[in-house]
C-alpha cells in the first residue's frame, strides 16, 4: 500500500472526492486564520490555551491539529498522503512545535519560506536530471503530454522560489495580523490566478486518458 503519491494517474477516490481533497487542502489554512484572529476570545473560553502563549501561538497550535487531521482524513480516504500537503504538514508541525516550544513566532512565519524553497528547489532540481516532478503534485487535476509538464514544472518552480520571497518580504516588514492575512487571504489569490494563467498551457498539452482514447 502506498503512503505518498507516486502515480501521475489520478485514483478513483480522488475523481469521486475533488472537492474534498481541496477542502482538506484549505481546511487548515482558514483554522489557522480564524485562530490568530480569535485567538483572545479562545484564551478566555479555554484557558488552558494561555499555556501556549499569544494569538499567533495558539494559531499555530490549532494549525498543527488541524494539519494532522486533514492528513488521517487523507490517508483514510485517499488511502495515501498527498505530496505538497504531506511536506507541508512535516514543516508545520516540526516549526510549529519550535515557536511554542522556545515562545518564538519567527519559525512558524518562516515555514512558507522553507516549505515554497523546497518545493522550488525540487521542481527546478528535479528537471536538471530530465523529471518533471509536478506530475506527482497535479496528478488529480491534469493528464498532459510530457512537454507540458517540462514547461509547467519549470513556471511552478519559480513561482515557489517567488512566493518564498514574497513571504520573507511580508512577516519581515509587516505585523503579525497583516501575515496572517496575507498568508490566507494573499497567497491564495495569488497561486488561483497564478493557476489560471497556465491553462491556456495546460490546454495546449492535455492527453486524453488511454481508456477515453480508446473509445
């Protein structure tokens, strides 16, 4: 049985659930949102939640158990882990346990940095040695033709490298409340519209399935 992604094929769950998977995609995101925005009115309906320390801790804390829940849930239904999510829930959970731990909010902030770095540096990577990883990624979404994917892997891998960047840019020079924001309400619109700029791509280069071909 497989534990992460390994086939650019999407499986019959994922075709049967596409919105559930982006659901436990976002899920967490907005928890972490709701969390750092609620964080005070939370503190006082728990109190145990002060142990944690401010707003954004215990945002990231929320963030944490939301993350291992999506990724159970995944399991479960998927009946394996999705790449980005899975990687991302790793850094999550070992930055997040770090800025409670040492009370330092600086690690999880810096966690879109690590996490878009990585995946940058893989993608960009991965092409130097004639793979185009993306497939792994999309793998629900798109059944493109070998050039297509050499082309949207490059454009994905710098547009990871950019919003590393732009993440160092925002928490480095903004408040905490202004991150948070932009970390929900910024980066996605962003990767959405970033996203619809490859379909005139994506159409170019998309392959019917074999069974649908054969028909």
């Amino acid at each position: 049985m497989q534990t992460i992604e390994s086939d650019v094929s999407p499986s019959k769950e994922e075709k049967q659930h596409p919105g559930l998977k982006m659901a436990l995609e976002i899920g967490p995101l907005l928890v972490f949102f709701f969390g750092n925005l609620r964080g005070e009115w939370l503190v006082e309906k728990f109190p145990a939640l002060s142990a944690i320390g401010g707003p954004l801790l215990v945002a990231t804390a929320l963030f944490m158990v939301a993350t291992v829940i999506s990724l159970v849930i995944s399991k479960i239904v998927f009946k394996h882990l999705p790449v980005m999510p899975f990687v991302s829930g790793v850094v999550v959970l070992i930055f997040g346990s770090l800025s409670i731990w040492l009370q330092d909010e600086t690690f999880i902030k810096m966690k879109p940095t690590i996490v878009n770095t990585l995946f940058g540096v893989v993608l960009l990577g991965g092409m130097l040695f004639g793979k185009s990883l993306l497939g792994y990624v999309f793998n629900a979404a798109f059944q493109l033709d070998s050039e297509g994917w050499k082309k949207l892997t490059l454009r994905w891998g710098v547009f990871f490298l950019f919003l590393a960047l732009l993440n160092e840019v925002v928490w480095r020079n903004f408040s905490d409340a202004f991150w948070v924001n932009f970390k929900v309400w910024g980066t996605m619109p962003i990767t959405i519209a970033f996203t619809l700029a490859q379909m005139p791509l994506i159409m170019r280069h998309t392959v019917q399935p074999q069974g649908e071909a054969e028909k």
